[in-house]
C-alpha cells in the first residue's frame, strides 16, 4: 500500500496537486484504499472512489484541469479489465436501435424534478453562450438565438429538431419566428415534458429514432445528441439529415467533441452518465459528411460550456435540500463528479463544443456567419 501510495503522490505532483495538500484543488484522502483502486481502474476508479467518499476535494474541476494539462492520466497502464469495453464497442454497434434507448432510461429519465432544479427557464441541457453576461438564463437566451441567426431563420421554414430535449429550443423557435417544429426524441419524460410545454404552439413532438424520420425540412437542428449516435451510426445520422434536408436547406449540429479519434468515452462517463455514449472527433464528422453536405461555418464554444457546468452545478447544490429525499447521497456525489469533472476537462481543452452549420451541396448562398 505504501508503495502504491508513493506513486500515486508522485503523479499528482506533477499536475501541482498535493495528497492532504491546502490548495483548493488538493485532495484529501479519507481512506487509502484508494491507491490501489487508482493504479488498478484509472478513471473508473477515480470517480468511484469519489462517489465512495474515499476522498474529497473543494475544486474538483480545478484538480481534474490540472491533471489533464499535466497528461498524467497517460502513464497509468490499463487493465485488461479495462480493455474489454472497448474491444466490445469495435466489435458491436453499441448506439444500435435496440441499444438506443439505455441512455434515455438511465439518464433522460432521471426525473424532471432533478433537472429542472438547475437548468434554465427553457431548459437548455447544452452549452449557453456568455456572450456579455454572467447569467445563465440569459446566456442560453443568448445560445438560442445564435442557432438561429446562423441558420438564418424564417417564419415561413419548416424545422426539424433532432433530439429535442425538453423542448426548449422547438418552443423558442416556434415562439419568436412562427415557425412549424417537428421535435424527434425517445425519451419518455423529455417527451412528456415537451409536449406540455410546447402546447398551443406550432409544434409537433414524435417519440421516433432519428433513422426512422421522414419529411423535407428548410432548416435542421440538433444540439447535444450526436454524443449519443456512435461511430458506427454517423454516416448513417448524416444520410439521414441529407434525405431529409430540402435542397437549399441549412443544418446545425452542435456536439461535444474530442481532439482525437475513439471508438468508446471514459468508463466511468459510460458506466454511470451517459452509457454507450462517444465524442466525434473532427475527422469522423467530415468523413460522415463527405459527398452528402457541405460544412459552412465550425465554431468552438468549449469555453462556455465550463462556465455552464459551474453554473448547473451550483443551482444544482443550492437544489439539494429540495432533492435529497429522493436521491441519495452516493447519488449527490456522483452528479457533482460528474458536472466538475466535464468543466474541468473543457477547461483543459481536452474536450470541445462545437456548432457546425452545414448544407447540401449546390446551395447557392450560405447562412448567415454570426
């Protein structure tokens, strides 16, 4: 134990961070069987650990920065154990139709009472843009309308929402433009919510899988879905957004992405967050998009999404006395892990948010740059 003690200390002073150190980004050690659980699990063992109470931190996010930028996370050899995921999601489609449906039972259907605790007044479980603001609701005001305007909506357009959530953004559209909405989710509570929420508006919720959609749309839109359709499944995503994109139609994307390619995400994310869920990197968007649309606009917001995953997670904390007789506190620990540990990981650059305006090939004039 002492020797697994030893390295574990070594490492984290590489990234400036102290075991029982006094910075708000040291850890503090409540049990040391936690060494061993490092060196044998890496990620998986590091944000179970936390959510055992083995250790504790005041700025998790700070910590996990540091231990990104330093790249320490490297030299911690996987297991076998480890190994097998990843073999599994070469092998298999793990984002097939009869596997789609894990992260919205495990995840989207949490219950509303959780998210609505700390997201914003539309509801927005994506990226907000603090564009000359420290607020949260007005900066995914902020977010809306920049989709929008670079889409360069009409009142006129049809729209299609791929992945629709909680409907903000169907009912933001369908408020301020006038638009007709269609909004695709197989989420049972997103959808429920959705429809409640959108009712007396232009706006039409279907519980469909994205491959089963139909229609011609003048704009498309999908933020904070990608993540969920897998590398075996983007070419097909993009078939899809092309047969069903009028000819001179528009299409967002807005995803979390990763500076390289892989076939699987963190073992912990997966196991607990997001399962079966993946980050495109930028070559696996183009190739999926190669010979069906045209990229017009790539911009990174990354920045902004650590200062959302801040501010989530303080309402999520000031929430909490009003959660805690439903979740528990092994549930409390893992969500605040989780929300700290992608702000982190933004702030480090080791992930990215990127919103990519694409359209078909031959449209004679490109949407609006904002």
């Amino acid at each position: 134990m002492r020797g697994q003690k030893q390295v574990i200390e070594a490492l984290f002073s590489r990234a400036g961070v102290r075991i029982n150190g006094t910075n708000p980004w040291d850890i503090q050690v409540n049990d040391d069987s936690l060494y061993p659980r490092l060196l044998r699990d890496k990620n998986l063992g590091l944000g179970e650990t936390y959510m055992e109470g083995l250790w504790s931190c005041p700025r998790i996010d700070e910590f996990i920065y540091r231990i990104l930028t330093a790249d320490i996370h490297r030299e911690i050899k996987e297991s076998v154990g480890m190994f097998l995921p990843y073999l599994s999601a070469l092998l298999f489609n793990q984002q097939s139709r009869r596997r789609s449906h894990r992260v919205a039972e495990k995840h989207y259907d949490l219950g509303n009472d959780l998210f609505m605790s700390f997201l914003d007044p539309y509801n927005q479980y994506s990226c907000a843009f603090f564009n000359g603001t420290v607020d949260l609701a007005e900066a995914q005001i902020k977010k809306l309308d920049l989709i929008c305007r670079k889409i360069g909506l009409r009142r006129e357009d049809q729209v299609l929402d791929i992945g629709c959530g909680w409907g903000g953004l169907s009912r933001y559209i369908a408020e301020r433009y006038g638009c007709n909405v269609t909004a695709a989710n197989i989420s049972q509570e997103q959808i429920r919510y959705a429809t409640e929420s959108c009712k007396g508006l232009p706006v039409r919720i279907l519980n469909r899988d994205y491959r089963d959609l139909e229609g011609a749309f003048d704009k498309i839109v999908s933020v904070g879905m990608f993540e969920h359709v897998g590398v075996k499944n983007y070419r097909t995503f993009m078939q899809v957004v092309h047969r069903v994109l009028k000819e001179n139609g528009v299409f967002l994307l807005q995803t979390i992405g990763g500076n390289l390619s892989r076939i699987k995400t963190d073992p912990w994310v997966a196991k607990y967050i997001f399962p079966n869920g993946m980050l495109p990197s930028i070559s696996q968007i183009g190739r999926a998009a190669e010979e069906l649309l045209v990229m017009e606009d790539w911009h990174n917001l990354g920045p902004h999404y650590d200062k959302t995953l801040l501010a989530w997670h303080e309402n999520f904390q000031q929430a909490w006395p009003r959660l805690k007789d439903r979740y528990s506190e092994r549930f409390k620990r893992m969500w605040e892990y989780y929300l700290l540990c992608f702000a982190g990981s933004f702030r480090a650059r080791y992930i990215q948010l990127w919103q990519i305006v694409f359209t078909r090939g031959g449209t004679p004039q490109p949407p609006c740059r904002c």
